[in-house]
C-alpha cells in the first residue's frame, strides 16, 4: 500500500507551469498510474493550473498556487488552489456552441469536466480551489 502526499506552493510564473509538469509525470511512476489514467489526470491538472496561473492569478508572481497531491490505496485527489476569485461555472461559456467555437475561454473547464471522475470548485479562506478525485486500477 503506497501512501503519497506532495503538497507544492509555486509562484504564479509561466515557469511555473514546466515545475507542474515534472511533478505530475514523477507521481506516474511514483504511483505506477496506467497510460490511460495518466493521460486523463496529465490533462485535468495541466489544464486546472494554467487556469490558475492566468485566469486567477493573472500572472502575478507575487500570488501563489498551491498544488496538494494525496494518494492512498489505489485513491488520488489533486487539489489545485489559486489566489483569484473564482468564477460562476454557469458563467463559463460552453465551448461546444456555433459562436464560441473559435474562442479560447471555456475549453480547460470544459476539458477537466469531460475527463475527471470527481471535481468541485469552491472558495475557501486560502483561495479559489479545484479538487479532482480519480480511483486508479490496482
């Protein structure tokens, strides 16, 4: 039974994002995620970070994004949290619609809630948070 927890608190750079991308392919082999589970939580993360990075903390280096990993029996959660002030998921706009087919807004939300088993936004007192879960093959 392997119990992981990385727990991250990276400076909103661009940079920032090339430190996400280490830590998320060490948790593969670390864990021993399967192919198609790695690609599935690869995309969300990647995509719930970058959204962090310039959707809700604007690049400001100054703000942090904390990246809480925990995994247990077989049980990952990944917690991402920014320091922006969320957004109103009813407010996204749906890439899928004829006008927004060719906008950028939309996509990573859209993306992160076609391809997690589990996520919940929230606010909390540290910031904007984004929480997905995923049972893995044993």
């Amino acid at each position: 039974m392997k119990n992981i927890i990385i727990h991250k608190k990276l400076r909103t750079t661009r940079k920032s994002i090339d430190d996400l991308i280490k830590i998320i392919y060490s948790l593969r082999y670390i864990a021993n995620i399967s192919e198609e589970d790695f690609y599935n939580i690869y995309l969300c993360v990647y995509e719930l970070y970058v959204n962090a990075v310039f959707h809700g903390n604007k690049v400001n280096p100054a703000k942090y994004i904390e990246l809480i990993i925990q995994y247990q029996n077989n049980s990952l959660k990944i917690t991402v949290i920014d320091q922006g002030d969320g957004f109103a998921l009813e407010n996204v706009p749906d890439p899928l619609a004829e006008e927004n087919l060719f906008k950028v807004t939309g996509r990573g939300i859209f993306i992160v809630n076609n391809y997690s088993k589990s996520i919940k936004y929230k606010h909390t007192f540290r910031g904007f948070n984004a929480v997905i879960q995923y049972e893995l093959a044993g």
